[in-house]
C-alpha cells in the first residue's frame, strides 16, 4: 500500500490518499486538542496508543456486526481505511450526564441517564459545534431521514457493544461521540475513530477519570492512562 498526497490535516490526525481509490491512511498524531483547537499539545506516543486501541475498538465492533472503516493496522501511527463521504455531523450518546450536558442543562455529573440520550452536533469548529436535530439535517441536506435511523440505530449498538466491555474491564462508559460517512455502494459506515480522546471513561469504584478530560482538565497523566485502560481491556500497549 502506497502512501499518497495528504487530503486534509485534522487536529489529531492526517488523512492521506493510498494508490487504492477506495482507500485512505488515517495518520495518528501525538497532537491532543481540546476547547474546539484552542488549547493544543503534544503528547509521546499519543498517537501510537490511539492508532492501536482505534483499531482493537473496530475489530471488536466489527466482530459484533457493525460496519466500520476498518481495513487494516499498518504501523505504530498509521491505519488504512475505507475512504468515506463523511456526514458532517457527530453522534453522540450519554449513559451518565457529564460535560457539555451538564453545562447546557444544569444537570449534576453523574446523574445515570435511563435510557441513554443521543445528541447530534454539527461538525464546525467555527460554530464550536452547535447541537443540531434530526429537521435541521434533513433541511441542510447533510443525511436522509432513513440515514439518520441508521446512524441512531448504529450508535445504540456500540453502546450495547461496548458498555458490556469496559463494565467488564472495571470502567464506566459515560459519554462518546462517533462519526459516520458513505461508503462507495452508499452504505452508512462507521469512520474516524473510538480512542479516549472522543469518549469518557470513569473507573467504576473511583469514578477515576481515564479519558481526555485529563488533558481539558490539567489533570495529568494522559496517555498513561489510555494505556491503563487499553490494558484493562487486555490490549498491551
Ligand atoms: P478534525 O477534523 O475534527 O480536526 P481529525 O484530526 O481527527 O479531526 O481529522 C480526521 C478527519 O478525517 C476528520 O475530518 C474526519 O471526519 C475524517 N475522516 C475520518 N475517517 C474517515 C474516513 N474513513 N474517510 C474519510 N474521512 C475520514
Ligand atoms: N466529543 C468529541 N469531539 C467533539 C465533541 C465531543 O470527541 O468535538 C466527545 C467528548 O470527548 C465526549 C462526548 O463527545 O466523550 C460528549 O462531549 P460533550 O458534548 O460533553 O462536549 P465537551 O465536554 O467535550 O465540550
């Protein structure tokens, strides 16, 4: 496989063209960002450690059935891909309150949420990334109403998928945000990744956090912890 001209750089990651049109390389950086880019550093081995528990994520949502980008690992910092004809939007479920919701409704962190909510948001920096609702997607043609249930539909089941996994590893999913895109036959397919940096994960006799609220939160330690908590789940890193 052939490593290409990048397409775009992201704040956490490249995306480079492959010599397989269907393909891309997803380049992991050591970049950690928070605060819609406003505070950024780098971080060792960040992106070797995300690019890897990315990976081990996808395999197991694969094995249960979900379609996602996955093709393959290639190296410490670098996966290849599906390409995607990504919806700007980002999916995001709550099983516990915490972050933006807490703020925006005035609820207490860590109030169980039963069922779980899903939010969308707007993919736009710019915007800080608004809430939107499912009218506002089809308004702005950004998806279809039947790509909106599939992309509620798929959220749900990693939840199902991977709340099991990390209670069973001795850690909370609290929150995560999920993005998805087209693939060439027009089929909804999860892309861009599930690492500790786009979801919160609690210990669950501390409430330890083990996600990047650490680096929002000054709290140190960072990718240690993402490593504790890839070797919870039985990935050494
Ligand atoms: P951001 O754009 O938020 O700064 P990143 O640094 O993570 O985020 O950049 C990765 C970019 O690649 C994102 O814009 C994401 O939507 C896009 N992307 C992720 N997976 C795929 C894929 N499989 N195909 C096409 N684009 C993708
Ligand atoms: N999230 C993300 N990228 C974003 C916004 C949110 O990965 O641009 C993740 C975030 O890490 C958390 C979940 O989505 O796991 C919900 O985030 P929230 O709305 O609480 O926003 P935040 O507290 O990050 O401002």
């Amino acid at each position: 496989m052939e490593k290409r001209e990048e397409l775009y750089r992201g704040k956490a990651k490249t995306v480079y063209l492959t010599d397989d049109a269907d393909k891309l390389i997803l380049e992991f950086r050591n970049d950690t960002s928070a605060f819609d880019g406003e505070k950024i550093e780098q971080l060792d081995r960040k992106g070797e450690v995300n690019n890897k528990f990315n990976h081990f994520i996808m395999t197991k949502l694969e094995e249960a059935g979900i379609a996602t980008q996955l093709e393959s690992l290639l190296s410490d910092n670098d996966s290849l891909v599906k390409k995607l004809d990504m919806i700007p939007v980002e999916c995001v479920v709550r099983n516990i309150a915490a972050g933006s919701l807490v703020r925006r409704l005035g609820v207490e962190e860590g109030l169980t949420l039963d069922p779980p909510l899903f939010e969308f948001f707007l993919k736009n920096d710019a915007l800080h990334d608004p809430m939107v609702n499912d009218h506002h997607i089809v308004c702005f043609g950004w998806a279809s109403e039947a790509q909106i249930a599939e992309m509620k539909r798929l959220t749900f089941a990693v939840n199902t998928v991977l709340k099991a996994m990390f209670d069973e590893a001795g850690m909370l999913l609290v929150d995560y945000k999920l993005e998805f895109g087209l693939d060439t036959q027009g089929n909804i397919v999860l892309g861009d990744e599930f690492t500790p940096d786009g979801c919160r994960l609690w210990d669950k006799e501390t409430r330890k956090k083990m996600d990047k609220d650490r680096f929002r939160q000054g709290l140190g330690s960072v990718v240690e912890t993402y490593i504790e908590v890839a070797d919870r789940l039985g990935l050494k890193l």
